[in-house]
C-alpha cells in the first residue's frame, strides 16, 4: 500500500504528460518549430513538404520539386547557406490550389493567348474581352428569340392536343400533323440546347479574360476600372499565391502561375515569407508586394533583409 501511494501518482503523472504529448505532438512540432525560428533564425534549414495538390494543375510532383530546388538557390546560393529542404515530415506545407485564377489562365491559354504582365498584353486581352462581350450578346438575343419562338409554338401545340382530347381523340389527318408539330418542337429543343451550350462556353471565357484582365489592372497598377464577369460580378481575387502562419501551422498556397518560370519566382517569394521578411514597394525587388512582377532573382536589398533576418554577417 505504501508503494503504490509512493509511486502512483509519479507514474500518473507521467501517463498524463505522454498523453498531452501524443495528442497534441503537431501542435508542440510547430511551437517548437517557431521558438526555434525566433531563438536561432536560420540556425537550420526550413524542413518544408507537400501538402495539398491539386490534380488539375498541369503539373506533376517532381516537376514542382524542381521549381522549389530553384526557388531555393535562388536565396541560398547568394547567402551561401542552406536555408531550406524537402523533407516527408517538413512542417511548412506547400499546396497547389485550383479555382478560378489557375482555371482562367488554362482557358486563355487554350484560346491561344499569350499570358505576360505588360501592357501589351492588358491591351490584347482588353481587345479579346470587348470582342467576346459582342459575340456573347448576339448570341443571346438570338438564343432569347429563338426560344421565345420555341414557347410561342409549344402553346400552340399544347392547345391544338387539347382540343383534339375534348373531341375524342384527332382524325388522322389531323394526329399526322400534330406529330409534325411535335417533331418540329424537338429539333427546336436540340437546337436551343445547343446554343445554351455554345453560350456557356463562352460565358467561361469571357470570365477567364475577365480575371487575367482585372489581375494585370492590379498588377500593373493601370487606372483603369475592373472588368465584370459576366454574372455582373468583378472578379476581386487577385492573390496568386499566399504564405500563411496560424494555429494550423505554416504553409504556402499558390494560386495561379502562367509558366513554370513564374511558379519559380512565385514559390522563391513566398519562401522570403517563411524567412520572415515582409513586402516591399520596390518593383524590382523579389519581395516586392504584388508577387507576380517576373522577378526570379533576388536584389541586394532583398538579399540585405534576409542576412539581417538570418544574422548573416
């Protein structure tokens, strides 16, 4: 009895403690990550792995392995330190996120449009959008009409069945041509699915340039009004990628990249993120605020922030 009184509550203790630990070992694997970050910044490299991917990206797993390994020279080669590395188990999570930003640029590449951010190529889209936007309105004056003519004939043949009905039942010259009729009705139903169809599609791209369009307005800081998607709705969202640091952990989120150049510029400014340097309102700087300036080579103030983050003399 005296032993169990002696060493009982050490051992429960212990069971407690190895239960605090099991439970919650991802959240101490991330505090721990960020004491270690603030008591020795740079001390070891950022363990980073693979999070989300999402299959509708036009890329494979070893294709965005490389462009992080580039992504990573570019601040370890001048800083001459290994300050990041591919492990199964890394804390910061990398995700490729599909919506509409990455759909957009799929679509406008299909239409054989050249994505770039200059004015150039503002001035191209701005073009293809106004030339949509009349088509699309063509074709739906006509798909109304068309219906209209479609809903005009139905209650014309609905009423004609009708009567028929009262009376009996039609002669046969006359059920031959309600079945006419009703022929006719279904190959305009074929027809006005069609065009729904053909409409939709260009609904999609209108919204596709929409989005690219409004993205360059932002980017390249034109004063111009954004353009409205077709649902009436301006496109806001215009981050293409993201770093984010909460309760959850740390990861980087990419959006939307037009080349596998970009992706590399793209994940070698947020990886600046997970350093911990902030934007900057230089527009040469790879850190500058809109992450999308074509920039995939760090400049000296970008390199001066992080030997001073670093403690890098």
């Amino acid at each position: 009895m005296n032993f169990l009184k002696k060493f009982l509550p050490p051992l429960l203790l212990l069971w407690l403690l190895f239960c605090l630990v099991y439970f919650f070992q991802n959240e101490l694997t991330i505090a721990w990550h960020r004491l270690d970050k603030k008591i020795s910044p740079c001390g070891e490299p950022i363990l980073y792995s693979l999070g989300a991917f999402d299959a509708h990206f036009d890329l494979d797993q070893s294709e965005l392995q490389s462009a992080l390994s580039e992504a990573e020279n570019v601040w370890e080669i001048p800083l001459q330190k290994n300050l990041f590395d591919w492990a199964d188990s890394g804390v910061l999570k990398i995700n490729l996120v599909y919506d509409a930003r990455q759909d957009s640029t799929l679509k406008l590449q299909k239409l054989g449009l050249q994505i770039n951010n200059d004015n150039a190529t503002y001035d191209a889209l701005k073009v293809k959008y106004d030339s949509l936007i009349q088509k699309y309105a063509v074709a739906k004056k006509q798909l109304n009409e068309q219906t209209a003519y479609y809903n005009q004939q139905k209650n014309i043949y609905e009423q004609a069945v009708k009567e028929a009905n009262k009376r009996g039942g039609a002669a046969p010259e006359e059920y031959t041509r309600l079945e006419a009729d009703r022929a006719s009705l279904n190959t305009l139903v074929t027809a006005i699915q069609s065009a729904q169809s053909q409409i939709n599609e260009q609904v999609e791209n209108i919204n596709a340039v929409a989005n690219v369009v409004n993205r360059l307005v932002k980017e390249l800081n034109l004063n111009v009004n954004t353009y409205n998607t077709v649902d009436g709705e301006s496109s806001g969202e215009f981050q293409t990628g993201e770093y984010v640091s909460d309760s959850a952990g740390e990861r980087i989120n990419i959006y939307q990249f037009d080349n596998q150049d970009e992706l590399v510029s793209l994940l070698a400014h947020e990886l600046g993120h997970a350093l911990g340097l902030e934007h900057v309102d230089n527009p040469d700087a790879l850190m500058y605020r809109l992450e999308q300036n074509g920039n995939s080579t760090a400049t000296d103030a970008d390199l001066s922030a992080a030997r001073s983050i670093c403690r890098i003399k």
